[in-house]
C-alpha cells in the first residue's frame, strides 16, 4: 500500500511557476525561439491556464518580459534575457541555433550560458553609421577590436522600460560614433566600455540562469560584481 502523498509532496505554486521558467529558458535555449502558452503546458504537464498565472508571475518578479501581461492572451514571452524573441540589433549565432540577442551585453553573454556552444558569432551594425560588425565570442577571452559600447539607460532605471533599456545597449565603431549618434539624437551620454569591460560584465551574469532554484541578484551583489569587472559611478550605483 503507497503512503498518501503529504502537503510537502504536491505540487505548490512556486513548483508551477519554476516549472514554467526552467521551459520557457529551455526552449530558448534549444531552438532560439520563445515557446508559446500551448508548448509550455505540453513541457510541463500543467495546464494552460496555470502557465499563463506562472509566466505573469516570472513577468512581475523581472524574470522574464511579456509582451502584454495586463490583456488576455498576452503572455508572448518577449525577454528572457539573455535572450529574445524580437530583434533589437544583434544575432548570435551557434553551430545549429539562430538567436536574437537583447543587446550588446545578452549578446556577449549567450557563450558563457550556452555550455554546449563554445562560442558564437554576434553581429549588429553601428547605430551611428550602419557599418556592420561582427565578432566570434567565446568563454576564454575578450573577442579583439577597437569598437565600443554605450549603455544608454543608468541600472537604477534599467526596469522603467526594460525593452527601450536593451535597445539602447549597443555597440559602436568608435567613440566618435557615439558622439555624433548622441548629438543626432539629442541623448544623453551614457556609459562608454571597450569590448573587453563588456565580456567581464557579460562573462558571469547570468550564471546558474538555465538551472532549477536560480535567483536574480540583489542590489548588493549586482553592486559588488559590477565593482568587480571594472565598472564604477553613479551610473552603475557605485
């Protein structure tokens, strides 16, 4: 005779909803494409109305980005950063898989996440003069280059508006570049790196992202890591 399973044994809505991000991160992972609500009820056995409660869930705790998470059937996973399922100036591409990268930073660190790529090959074009650009990113050390990368949007304001913050992380040819596309623009600077700063800061991010149990960093370790890549100032709450 089986024992009835306890409180402990069934499932709970932290189950549900980790359940949930492990399949969205997996399919995202495997074919560069965001899974819709019907793929991910068939990867997790839950029902389609439990998915869409967990992917609003993953939305409202920065998990991940929904297209529209207030509106009925607008559970479109559009980030699940590193990766994307709409294009905002980068693609990176593995030995069998295509993926949009979010920005410069998702971009560079789809290598370090990704174990079964040993690198891939990033591409975009600078926003200042549409000269094309492209890199073979791996773990092992920053790709060579003089371009830069200006981050538009300081961290403090990262999640105002999430997908204007990403689309506004890109890579230039120069710092001349940044300078003329800021005047065109009428923006303000924001922060400038060269391509190694961006693989330190891109390197361990995401660590332990595509694992059971992961957590997002606090404000003070994302404080401490930026610290610990070279990053300083106001601009990274330092």
């Amino acid at each position: 005779m089986t024992d009835r399973p306890t409180a402990a044994d069934r499932p709970t809505v932290a189950d549900e909803t980790e359940d949930v991000r492990l399949a969205v991160y997996d399919a995202f992972a495997r074919t560069g494409r965001a899974a819709d609500t019907a793929a991910l009820a068939a990867a997790t056995g839950r029902s389609p109305t439990a998915v869409r409660r967990a992917l609003r869930a993953l939305h409202d705790h920065r998990d991940l980005v929904l297209e529209d998470p207030a509106v009925p059937d607008g559970e479109r996973v559009v980030m699940a950063h590193p990766f994307a399922s709409v294009p905002l100036g980068f693609s990176a591409m593995g030995t069998r898989t295509l993926w949009w990268g979010g920005c410069a930073w998702d971009s560079f660190a789809l290598p370090h996440l990704l174990t079964a790529e040993p690198d891939v090959l990033v591409a975009t074009r600078c926003p200042a003069c549409a000269t094309p650009h492209a890199w073979t990113v791996g773990r092992d050390a920053p790709p060579p280059g003089g371009q830069v990368a200006h981050f538009l949007v300081p961290v403090r304001h990262v999640w105002d508006d999430v997908v204007h913050t990403c689309r506004h992380q890109r890579l230039f040819c120069s710092t001349d570049c940044v300078d003329g596309w800021l005047e065109r623009t009428a923006r303000p600077r924001g922060y400038v790196m060269d391509l190694a700063t961006l693989w330190r800061l891109a390197r361990g991010w995401y660590e332990g992202r595509l694992d059971r149990g992961y957590r997002r960093r606090d404000p003070s370790s994302a404080a401490a890591y930026f610290a610990e890549v070279g990053l300083s100032g106001p601009f990274w709450g330092l």
